[in-house]
C-alpha cells in the first residue's frame, strides 16, 4: 500500500473549484466498485468518484438496456452552430451539435433520467433491440409472467452495504423457473469469442454477485443465471448462455477476494497504485490468470 491518496487524484483535488472527494463509506459497494478493487486501491477509489465518461461501446448497452426494458431514451440531433447561421445557398451536408456547449447541458437538463444517443446510434440500439426482440429464447427469459427489471437490491455482504441491480430477475414469487439474466452488447456472440470477453470482463462475478443480492432479499438463490448476448454490428445476432453453477462458483470467490480488499483499503485508508517497488516485467500467458484486468470497456447499466 501507498499514499492515501493517488498523486493524479490529490492534484485534482488541489484544483480551483475542485469536486470534494466522495468517501468510498458513504456509498454501497456495486460490482463494478469490487471490481476497480481487484486492480488497485487508487482504481477502487476513482471507481467511487463516479467517472461519467462515455464510450460509443457504453452509450450503445445503455442505449439497448433502455429500450429493451422500457427506459427513457432520447435522441440528439441538433445541427452544429456553424449549420445552422450558415447562409450559402449552395447544398451542404449538415454538420451535427457535438455532446459539449450550452446547447448539449440544456439537453441533458431536460432529459435528467434518459440514455441520450445519436441518430446513428439511436439506429443500430434499435436494431439490437429488433434482434433480440426476434430471438425467441431471449425473448421469453424477458417476458416472462412476474418479471422485474432493473430494481436495485440494497444488502449487506461482510457488514459492507451493498448494492446489486440484476437486468432482469423472476421467481421470487416461488411460481415458475427462477433466475437471474444479463443483457450484454458484445463484438462477437460467438462461444469463444464471448467466453473470453465474458471472463476478462468478469461478467460470471456479476452475476453470483447477484445470484447472492436475491439470496439476501428472498431467501434463495435464483436456480440459473444466463446472459443474453447481442452483436454490435450487423448482423446482430444474439445468443442466449446459461452459466454454469462452477463459473459462477468462481464469479463469487472474485467477489469475495475484492470485496476483501475494498474493506483492507478502508480500514487501512490506502489507495495506492500497483507497487511502489520496480517490479520485474514477465510476459504472462494469456489465460494464466484467473483475475480479469479489463476494466474499461462495459458499462454499468445493470449491477
């Protein structure tokens, strides 16, 4: 362990009008937190900090997730301040407002609780959705009688609060099949494509994560898990996977073993980085780790 504080962050803080930093204490652990403490103390406290970035990867899950499951979503399709006082009479494609100025903060005001997306993206979410609308395994783990989608589960793990939101659960009512279900955008839905990106990006830990939020609200746990699948390019094909009970045996030892850390770095109010040692380079086998290290590219839409 290091510094309390991260260099980069403790500038940050020493800046004009600088955002008081949010104590990690204050909030429920998500899985997404567990997971930035699976890589380092100063990932963990920047993950609570709230990062908004955005991603044509992320504003397209969300995008899907919104419309799949009855979210607001809104379009933005304003004309550039340059279109729109341009006064040549000659035809001239129309440039589009970028997602920054005054123009694009009245927007997001307006439109508080909406995913906001592009024509263009507004387009290809809506095929997605089309898509899994159209597969029919996948539409009836989404249809299901009894339902719920996107409800928080507010619990306690370790006497750390806790906070999970499952896409989609059913079952608690004890009438029919009982499970917990994810719906991913992905670069390829194939079996092995998608198996390497679901486990780099630890998507078996999400869900025992929870598989053991339903547990602590009902009683048990769901009987399956599965993810829904869908490509985010055309032809946008979906595949439906269950998870197997042993993966996601190992999902909820990750989760444990960050969950570990998270208490460590807050008992101890260390949010170092990696080593303060210089570190020998190895070249490491792909796959002989079984801690994912990606943690950029999804996200966190359902938790």
């Amino acid at each position: 362990m290091t510094d309390v504080i991260p260099p980069e962050l403790r500038a940050e803080l020493a800046a004009p009008n600088a955002i008081k930093l949010i104590n990690p204490r204050a909030l429920p652990a998500r899985i997404h937190h567990l997971k930035a403490a699976g890589a380092s103390g100063a990932h963990c406290l920047y993950a609570f900090q709230g990062d908004g970035s955005e991603t044509l990867a992320r504003r397209l899950g969300s995008g899907t997730h919104a419309m799949l499951l009855g979210k607001p979503v809104a379009l933005w399709d304003q004309p550039s301040k340059a279109s729109s006082t341009r006064k040549s009479k000659a035809p001239a494609k129309e440039s589009k407002a970028p997602r920054s100025g005054e123009a694009w903060k009245a927007f997001q005001a307006q439109h508080p609780a909406a995913v906001i997306l592009n024509l263009k993206e507004m387009d290809a979410a809506k095929r997605m959705v089309d898509a899994i609308k159209s597969c029919g395994t996948a539409d009836r783990l989404l249809t299901a009688p009894n339902a719920i989608y996107e409800r928080s589960i507010i619990w306690a793990q370790c006497g750390r609060a806790r906070q999970s939101t499952p896409d989609l659960r059913r079952g608690a009512d004890g009438l029919g099949p009982s499970y917990n279900c994810e719906i991913k955008t992905a670069r390829s839905a194939h079996r092995i494509a998608f198996g390497r990106d679901a486990k780099r990006l630890a998507y078996h830990a999400q869900l025992a994560d929870q598989a053991a939020a339903i547990a602590y609200e009902t009683g048990k746990p769901p009987t399956s898990s599965y993810i829904i699948a869908v490509e985010s390019s055309r032809p946008h094909v979906v595949q439906v996977y269950e998870v197997p009970r042993t993966i996601l045996e190992d999902g909820a030892r990750l989760c444990m073993q960050w969950l570990e850390r998270l208490q460590l770095y807050e008992t101890t109010d260390q949010w170092g980085g990696y080593s303060q040692r210089i570190e020998t380079l190895e070249f490491v086998e792909y796959g002989a780790t079984d801690t994912p290290i990606d943690f950029g590219e999804e996200a966190p839409t359902g938790e």
